[in-house]
C-alpha cells in the first residue's frame, strides 16, 4: 500500500521522555478520542481540537437517526410533515449540543 502524496509531508521526528504513567494516561486519552498517540499529542500540543469517542459515536448515531427518519418518511404516507421537520430539528440540534460541548472539553 502506497502512501498518498502530500505538499508537506512529516519527516521530522520528535522524541518525549515521559513516565509509565504519564505514558499510560496519554494512551487513554488518544483512545478516548480515536487517535493514534502521535496524532493526539500533535492536536494537543498545538491546541487543535480534539474530539471524545463518546462524542463522536453520539453525532454518528443522531445521524443515522436522521437517516432513518427521512427513510421512514420516503415509505410512509401518514406522517405529517411538521412532525418529521420538528423530529429532524430536534437532531440537529442535539447534534450541534454534542459538538459545542466537546469543544469546550
């Protein structure tokens, strides 16, 4: 498998010292936001953001219920547009809570 050729690829390399602890912590903390522990410490050392898997998971399921509604209302007759409107705005915004508050994490 050949990488993808990028305009700025990483070639340096930068080495920490840290203790099996601060190890182990850092490891958890990538895994909680489904990153490799070098993407996560690049995020968090130049204070990108980064986003818990709860998070994640939680926007992946509002958007497959959003799916799901627009499915039900293609095979439906008898829903009322007002009620699959006010259903799918009720899941972007609890989409849009989910986001601001792992932001603010």
């Amino acid at each position: 498998m050949a990488f993808a050729k990028v305009d700025n690829p990483k070639t340096e390399i930068c080495k920490l010292r840290v203790t099996k602890d601060e190890k182990a912590a850092l490891l958890i903390k990538a895994e909680e936001c489904s990153m490799p522990l070098s993407e996560y410490l690049l995020a968090a050392g130049l204070k990108r953001q980064t986003r818990g898997r709860a998070d994640v998971d939680a926007i992946n399921l509002l958007r497959e219920i959003a799916a799901g509604l627009k499915a039900l209302h293609e095979v439906a007759d008898d829903i009322h547009e007002e009620h699959l409107q006010r259903a799918l705005d009720e899941v972007v915004q609890a989409i849009q809570r989910v986001w601001s508050e792992g932001a603010r994490r």
